[in-house]
C-alpha cells in the first residue's frame, strides 16, 4: 500500500514541474522499501518518473539511458501499461529522442 502513494505523489509533483520534491520522495520511497518485497510494476514506473524528471532537471544523457533500460525492462517483463505510461511520458516531455 505505500508503494501506491508514493506513485500517485511522485507523478503530481511530476506533473507540477517539481522536480526536487520527486527526487526527495525517490529517496524517501528507496529507504521504506529497501530490502522489502515491492511489486515490479510499481518500482518500474517510479524509477521512470524519477529518471525523466531528473533529465528535464539537468538534461545529463545518463537518464536518458536509464529511462531506456527501464522502458526495455517493463517491455522484457510484458508489462505492458507501464511501457505505454513511458511511452506517453516520453513522447510529451520530449524525454527520449
């Protein structure tokens, strides 16, 4: 269940432009889950939020490749609507060229 609501507050202050707050909910998010069972879905899609928000931030290619690799990673493990999410997420914020 915390999963989720670390979903649903890095996507809004995503969404909001507020990068920093995304990079500290990350960090928050990494620390409560470590060494925990924590569904792949749910971790993909933060990472790639993460990723994309910390390029917008400092436009450094690592995240690019970091963002590639989680999108080949959900598409490896057929996840399906976190590929599309990254799809979208990607295609609006110019994220991967």
């Amino acid at each position: 269940m915390v999963v989720g609501i670390y979903n649903v507050l890095i996507i809004t202050n995503f969404l909001l432009g507020n990068y920093q707050k995304v990079d500290d909910l990350y960090r928050r998010f990494k620390r409560v889950t470590k060494d925990k069972v924590v569904n792949l879905e749910d971790v993909l899609l933060i990472n790639g939020f993460y990723y994309a928000s910390k390029w917008l931030e400092t436009r450094r290619s690592q995240y690019l490749q970091k963002l590639s690799h989680v999108r080949a990673q959900a598409s490896k493990e057929d996840l399906i609507g976190v590929v599309k999410t990254l799809d979208a997420l990607s295609l609006n914020n110019q994220v991967i060229a």
